[in-house]
C-alpha cells in the first residue's frame, strides 16, 4: 500500500516535470520564431531601401527607366510581401522629386502636370521677392553669384520655379498681348515650362539693363553666365542657334540645373541643346 503510494508520488513528481518540460520547449520555439519573423521583416526592409535606392540612382540617367524602374520595384515587392507596400520611403525628401536631367519641352509635358517641388527654397543671394528653386540647385546657385561677384559682376534672380497656374496666367497673357503663333516662340504653354520643375532660373543684373532681353548675353554679366555657368551646374537652355531643337528664341538669361557633372560633360562635348545631349527628339514646336 505504501508502495504504491510512493510510485504514486513518483508518478505525479514525473509528471509536472514533464508539463514543465514542454511548457519551457514551447517557449523557446515561440521565442524562435518571433526572432526568425522579426529578422525577415529587416530583411524586406532593407531590400525596399535597395530599390528605392535604385530608383534614385535611374532617376538621374533616364526619365523612362525611372518609370520602369518604379513598375519593376512595385511588382516585385507586391510579389513578395504585400504589407511592405507601407513601408515609408528611407529618404521621403527626394520621394516624388523628379531627376535633375528631367527632360520639358514643347514635345513633352511635365508629368505630373500638377508637379511642384517639395523642396523649394529661397536662395541667399539678390533676387526679386518671392523667387523659390529646387534646393538642389540653389546651394550651386549661391556658389555661382559669389563667384561672379568675385569676378566682379553683380547678378540677380529674377525668378526659377512658376507652379502650374502661373504659367498659365503669364501665357494667357501673352498669347491676348501678341496672339498665340507668337507667344509661342517664347513662352511655354502651361505644363511645358522649365520653370515648373523648380530646376531653371532667370538672371538678370540688379540695375535692369536688358532684362530678359536678347541684349543681356552681350553684358559682361550675360558673357560671364555662358562661360561660366557649367562650372556650377546650369547650362544655357535657350542659344541662338538651337531654336529648332529646343523651341525657343535666344534666352541668354535662362538657365537649366542639370548637375556639375552633366553640365561639365555638356559643355566639354560642345552639346547644342539639352534635347541632343541626352539623345532625345528636337522639339521645334507643339504637336
Ligand atoms: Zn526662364
């Protein structure tokens, strides 16, 4: 009897130790696979900041492998893991920017066509109240006034980025003052303007002389901005001669951002109009 009693007790020690024994085991299974879990979402993390990356190294080379690129990058993730969709962008400053080397012109709109930079600033240097630029270009911009002055020549920002509507109201303006078939060799319709992409900008000098008038490519300031300009960046849009390319008449006080090494490369191959330097169609006029 008291045997059995003691085998009894065995039995019942054993067997706490046994539930025991599995209660710690699912633990440590449990703890495993919320570590496993954890380091596949660092993983999906990690992987969507590639592509985002990717993104924004072919945003500065193509504007049509940005979009394939975007196609590409969206599906794979969705392949993947649905969720990942929601992860937030690692650099949201650039998200929805467009490439420096983004091409407008009378052929192609800028798309959005409500686009408008999410990083527009005011430059440090003489301008006319109000003028905004992409922060891409405005530091290189600051570099390039204080340059000229070093050299002598006080220039001026008259403006660079016009949204959507303003363009539309100054070409509305122009095509009742002159009518359209003039308007149109030197102001863009709405959606077509360099100035939208907050990346182009017009100087004039601070007294007014030629302002955005042929006449300023004969300034001293306006000589000094064409031989100078790609040193920082910004390439003359608009030349005299590159009308059947570009679209417009000479606009020695336009200038276009397209980067230091671009512009450099621009400059030293002797490109006649932005259109042929990236291997794109001349844009003479509207279709
Ligand atoms: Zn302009």
């Amino acid at each position: 009897m008291s045997l059995s009693f003691t085998t009894l007790r065995t039995a019942f020690k054993a067997y706490w130790i046994i539930i025991l024994g599995i209660s710690m085991l699912l633990i440590i299974v449990a703890a495993g696979v919320l570590v496993s879990t954890s380091s596949d979402n660092e993983t999906l993390t990690s992987q969507s900041a590639n592509y985002d990356e990717d993104v924004v190294v072919l945003t500065s080379q193509d504007d049509d492998k940005e979009e394939a690129a975007q196609d590409s990058s969206s599906q794979e993730v969705v392949e993947e893991e649905p969720t990942s969709q929601t992860t937030p962008a690692p650099e949201p400053s650039t998200s929805g920017m467009l490439s420096v080397l983004t091409l407008v012109n009378k052929r192609i709109a800028i798309s959005p066509l409500s686009y408008s930079p999410s990083n527009l600033t005011s430059p440090d240097v003489t301008k006319r109240s109000g003028a905004v630029i992409d922060a891409r270009a405005a530091q290189s911009l600051e570099e390039m006034f204080a340059a000229a002055k070093d050299d002598g020549h006080s220039l001026m920002l008259s403006n660079a980025f016009r949204s959507y509507t303003t363009q539309q109201t100054l070409y509305n303006n122009y095509v009742a003052r002159d009518g359209q078939a003039a308007a149109d060799t030197y102001s863009a319709r709405p959606g077509h303007s360099e100035h939208q992409t907050g990346l182009a900008a017009d100087i004039i000098v601070p007294s007014g002389t030629c302002s955005l008038e042929a006449c300023f490519g004969d300034l001293p300031e306006g000589k000094w901005l064409a031989e100078n300009s790609y040193k920082y960046g910004f390439i003359i849009r608009y030349t005299k001669t590159n009308k059947a390319e570009a679209g417009y008449t000479y606009e020695p006080w336009h200038i276009r951002y397209i980067g230091v090494s671009d512009a450099t490369a621009y400059h030293e191959s002797n490109a006649s109009s932005l259109e042929s330097y990236l291997g794109k169609p001349a844009a003479p006029d509207y279709l």
